[in-house]
C-alpha cells in the first residue's frame, strides 16, 4: 500500500482543524461540549490528542486549547493515562 502524499496529509490537517473550529464554538463560554459533563468530553479529549499527535495546531482555538489544558489537570484523566502508560 503507498503512503499518503504530503498533500493529502495537509488537506486532511486542514479539513481537521475546520471542524476542531466548530468544536471551538461549541466551547464558547461553557466547559464541556454539551453544557453537562459527560462521555462526550472524554470522547474529544481522545480526539484532541490524536489530533496533536498527527500534528494539528489548535494555538488559535483558544477554547479547544482551554478545554484540552482543563481535562489534562483532571484527576480522572491522569489516572486513565498513566494506567494506559500514556502519561
């Protein structure tokens, strides 16, 4: 199988950060994605860090970033991590 090309890896980063940008304002003014904690925080907890992991720069969305920084102190998520060994 060929790797992807370099343009589609950018296409992709690109496509991701547009819809990380909805995600920014759904973020807007709340904690969590749906006004409530719930599973779906933990779901793009996971999103978010694959997303840096491939690269994807969210300096610019200032409320993903808050959000990311938020569940990174939790106590919860710490340990989830370290028991993966993730941490």
């Amino acid at each position: 199988m060929k790797p992807p090309s370099r343009k589609t890896k950018a296409h992709t980063k690109q496509t991701l950060h547009r819809l990380f940008e909805f995600v920014n304002t759904q973020l807007s003014g709340r904690d969590w994605i749906a006004g409530a904690r719930s599973t779906a925080d933990a779901y793009l907890f996971v999103m978010i860090r694959w997303a840096h992991a491939i690269g994807i720069d969210f300096s610019d969305l200032t409320d993903v970033a808050r959000f990311f920084a938020q569940m990174n102190c939790d106590a919860g998520i710490i340990r989830a991590l370290k028991a993966e060994g993730l941490a």
